[in-house]
C-alpha cells in the first residue's frame, strides 16, 4: 500500500517538473536535440538501468565531444536524466520488495538534500564546478573500482532497516542528494550504503533508483529556475533516455558487463583528471589577472 503512495508522490512531483520544465522550453525556443544528443541520451541510460549508473558516462561524453559548457554541465544531468531515471524507479519499486518505511525515509531524506544543493551548485562560478565534479568522478571511480574487486561488504539478506541503521541509511542518503546535484552520480554509493548496512543487494536497486527519481524532479526545477543547465543536451538525455530504459529492463538478457565497468571506470577516470586540470588552469589564470 505504501509503495503505491510513494509511486503517486512521485507521479505528482514529475508532473510538476514537466509543468515547469515545458514552461522553460517554450520561454527559451531552443530547438529539438540533434541525433548525436540523442545518441548520449540512449547509450548512457541503457547503462544506467543495468546498474552501471549514467551522471559518470555523461560527464565524460559531454567533456569528450565538448558538447555542453562545464559549468551547466550539473544541471544538464540533473534534467535530462530526471525522465528516464522515473521511468526506472517505477519499473523497480513494483518489482523488488523492500521494506516501505525504510524506502520512504531514505526517499524524503535524498529529496531534501538535493533541493538544498540544487541553488548551492546553480550559481556556483565554472571553475569551482569543474574541480568539485573532478574531485566527485574520481570518488565515484573508487566506489565501482571498490565493487567490481569485491572490496566493498557484500549485503546480507535484510529488506529494511531500523533504530540506529535506519538514522545512518537516512542521513548519509541526505548527503547523497546533496551531492548529486554536483554530478555526483548516486548509484555506486548508495549500493556501498545498503550492503554495509546488511541490506539484500537486490534492494539497492529501489533504493538508489528510486532516491534519484525522488530528488531529481526537485533539483531540476530549480536548475530549469536559474536557467543553469543546456536545454538541447538535455531534452536529448530525456527523449533518447526514456526507450533506451524500457529497452534495458525488458529486452536485454546479457552483455559483457565486467568488460563495460571497466572501460567506464578508465572513461570517469580520464574525464576526471581533465577536470581537475582545466579547474586548476582557471584558478592559475584568476591568480595571473589579479
């Protein structure tokens, strides 16, 4: 029962982003996405609904091909992937089994992080959003290199949380949402979160999507607000992002996914350090003006 008002809340709150963000493309006539942004769109949330996560692959496809500016690339991420990243939660909350009261907290709790981050980063100058997603590719680099040597706990067999667990599960998925509207993709540490926790690994799934789908409605309304995102890019991410889903969760039986993590870690590795550097290019160029 409970499970079905978190999917009618959360029903409501995409609709609201939808309202505010048509209301954007109208005001700004931008024109529709190329195919190339469409292509971004597909590729990295088909990967994104098997888990790998699609803010990382994003970040390195944007700065690759210098297709979106630095400094909106957060924003960009957070719009673009809201429709798709909806579309997972509500195929994985009906179908994987979790404690409601525990899915509730930890969902409330990413959404108020991410609405408190949201302005933070939006008006944040571009060289300080090129060393923090620099700093936040590398974390997330670790968090998977951690997984895919089984370095991280492996889960128990708990489908919720309580007393002390519980707090825990709920402040640090608060941090999370905060983070998120950095760039830093919430899947990898959210699924450290429920193993330590001894939570089913099955349950990450839920869990981290749903927390995304809960927070990035709210976190893009305020992005689409302050016009701190690339409106093209992002309606690619949406359109290309929503089959690709579908494709994703029904369709695909099996693909090399060691060999894919692997190559998406050196990717986010690579794209990290060249973040890092063009912040510290900037910041050697405002030391040179003064």
């Amino acid at each position: 029962m409970l499970s079905n008002i978190v999917l009618g809340v959360l029903g409501l709150m995409t609709v609201w982003f939808c309202v505010v963000w048509v209301k954007g493309i109208k005001e700004e006539k931008a024109g529709g996405p190329t195919p190339h942004q469409l292509a971004v769109g597909f590729v990295t949330n088909f990967f994104d609904t098997l888990g790998i996560g699609s803010f990382a692959p994003t970040t390195a496809w944007f700065k690759g091909a210098k297709l979106v500016q630095d400094r909106i690339i957060p924003g960009t991420l957070n719009v673009g992937h809201t429709l798709p990243v909806v579309v997972m939660a509500f195929i994985f909350i009906q179908r994987v089994e979790v404690e409601p009261m525990t899915l509730t907290l930890m969902l409330v709790a990413a959404v108020a992080g991410a609405y408190l981050g949201a302005d933070i980063v939006s008006g944040l100058p571009e060289r300080k959003v090129q060393l923090g997603m620099g700093i936040a590719l590398l974390v997330t680099a670790v968090f998977m290199l951690l997984g895919m040597l089984d370095l991280m706990p492996s889960g128990g067999e708990a489908l919720g949380l309580s007393g002390g667990k519980l707090i825990i599960a709920v402040v640090v998925n608060f941090l999370l949402g905060a983070l998120m509207t950095l760039g830093i993709g919430l899947y990898a540490p959210a699924m450290a979160l429920v193993y330590a926790l001894g939570m089913s690994p099955l349950v990450a799934f839920p869990i981290m999507m749903g927390s995304c789908a809960y927070l990035m409605p709210a976190a893009s309304v305020k992005f689409v607000k302050n016009k701190a995102f690339d409106m093209k890019a992002a309606l690619g991410l949406a359109i290309g992002g929503v089959p690709a889903v579908f494709v994703a969760a029904y369709l695909v039986t099996s693909l090399p996914m060691d060999v894919l993590r692997w190559l998406v870690v050196a990717v986010i590795i690579y794209t990290s350090v060249t973040m890092l550097r063009s912040g510290m290019n900037s910041t050697k160029e405002e030391s040179t003006v003064k």
